[in-house]
C-alpha cells in the first residue's frame, strides 16, 4: 500500500481517510450526552440539522434549508444573517420536538473560527434551544445583520456603480437594495417570531 511504513502500519478509518469524521471531535460530543447541532452549507443553501448520535448512523430528527427564508422575503440564503435566521427557526422546532439541549457539531466541514455555523447556533439559542457557545465563538451582531454588507453596498454604489449594479444584482433583481439588509433583517425575524413564537414570548 503506498505510504504504508512497516508491518505495524495501521490503516485509518475510511471516513477518517475520507474527511468525513473527526473522531477525536466526535468522541468529545458523545461525552456530553446531547443531541448534534449541525450546520451545513451547499453553494445555493445553509442547513442545520438536529441528530441524535447513533451507533451504524446518526438519526437526523429534522434539517431546515434556508430556502424557507423565501417565503419571509429574505434576499440572501447562505450567509452569516441567513444562518441566524435558520437556526432561529431550526430551535424552535427543536423546542417543539421535545429536545431542549443541543452541542454544536462541525466535523471537517468549518473551521473552530467560522461564523456561519456559530450564527446559526446564536439563532437557536435566542429561540430557546440551549447550547453550550463560549463568547469567542460569538458572532457580533451588527454582522448577523448584514450591517458590513449594507455598509460596502452604500460606499460602491457611491464610487461605482456600474459595479455595484453587477456584484448585488442578484439582491437587484429581486427588488432589494442590500444597502436595506439590516432593515429587511429585523422584518423577518420578527415575522419568524409571530409565527414559531420564542423565548421573548414566555413560552
């Protein structure tokens, strides 16, 4: 086999070899006793998924896709905002499952610095769901906002705004000025409220 180095070679497990389990991580979430929070992303979507670990497979008890923003009108789907919209929306049907504890779960898939998946859990955690996030790992909330992009969109369309045009058509197209992301931001979220309700309503 190449890069075998002896007779006392051992052979790591595929879905080490394969990236796919960390199994030191992997070890560490057992020991809690908690169900996973995990959060994924495609090129079109963000995903968090609830699972309870399993010996053959975790059993995912429900994914929510960021495509629901649609319906809220949300104009982005797979950055920081959208993930803490998702994962609002992913608590409380956790809550409503009769799961209230949770641990976040990254794998190989995020960095111990990435934002999304943090989002995503704040989500959760304002809607009820407990998980366990040390401050570092906090996303600042003028960015879960979209406050940066609102800013960078209002200073290109100053200084160019062919360029403008073409970097946010997508918001363009649609009928949205991203300069109104923050705006548009606290509107669906408080949609999603009415309609999963969260912990600002005693539930």
């Amino acid at each position: 086999m190449p890069g075998a180095k002896g007779p006392n070679y051992v052979v790591k497990f595929r879905r080490l070899r394969e990236r796919r389990t960390n199994y030191r991580l992997r070890y560490k979430l057992l020991k809690s006793g908690l169900p996973f929070f995990i959060v994924r992303r495609s090129l079109r979507y963000v995903y968090v998924s609830i699972a309870e670990p399993a010996i053959g497979g975790d059993k995912t008890l429900f994914t929510v896709s960021s495509k629901i923003l649609r319906k809220y009108g949300f104009p982005a789907l797979k950055n920081t905002s959208a993930a803490y919209l998702t994962g609002y929306i992913a608590g409380r049907m956790a809550l409503q499952k009769g799961v209230e504890k949770a641990i976040v779960n990254l794998g190989y898939a995020w960095t111990k610095r990435a934002s999304i998946p943090f989002a995503a859990a704040m989500g959760a955690i304002d809607a009820g769901l407990e998980i366990p996030l040390g401050e570092e790992k906090e996303v600042d909330w003028s960015r879960i906002r979209g406050e940066h992009i609102a800013s960078y969109a209002e200073k290109l369309r100053e200084e160019d705004e062919e360029l403008y045009k073409k970097r946010f058509s997508k918001y363009l197209e649609r009928g949205v000025k991203p300069e109104d992301l923050p705006k548009i931001f606290d509107e669906v979220l408080e949609k999603i409220k009415m309609e999963y309700g969260g912990v600002e309503d005693g539930e």
